[in-house]
C-alpha cells in the first residue's frame, strides 16, 4: 500500500493556520521575510535550510537526515 506524503510546505501552511494567523503575522513573529515565507508554503523547491530551521523551529520541529527507503511499502 503507497502511503501519500505530505508537502512540508502543507504541513507549515496548516500549522500556520491553526495559530490563527496571517503570512505576514507568521513571518514577524518568527523572523523570517514574508517573501520567504510565502515561497515556502508555495513548495519552492530551492530555500534556505537555515530559515527553514528557523520556522520549523517554532512548531517544534527542525529539518533532519534520515534513511531513505528505495520502495514505498
């Protein structure tokens, strides 16, 4: 069975929400530009791994290594 993965630009976009608030409210409080912000929940596909941190940070979560599986289960 193929499981579907979610976007990581979905799941910041969604967690955003759930706070209640705006891209520009988000990116202020956080510290990252409203550009970069709105890129990244966009699904740009090149950012900065740095300010990625930096938004995942606040929910708690930060970018990582992990084995890659080559067949989906």
């Amino acid at each position: 069975m193929k499981q579907e993965k979610t976007q990581l630009s979905e799941i910041i976009k969604l967690k955003r929400k759930e706070l209640g608030l705006t891209q520009e409210e988000f990116s202020a409080r956080v510290g990252v530009g409203l550009r970069f912000l709105r890129e990244l929940e966009q699904g740009k596909e090149t950012i900065r791994l740095d300010k990625l941190n930096v938004v995942l940070n606040y929910f708690g979560l930060e970018v990582g290594a992990v084995i890659r599986r080559d067949n989906d289960e």
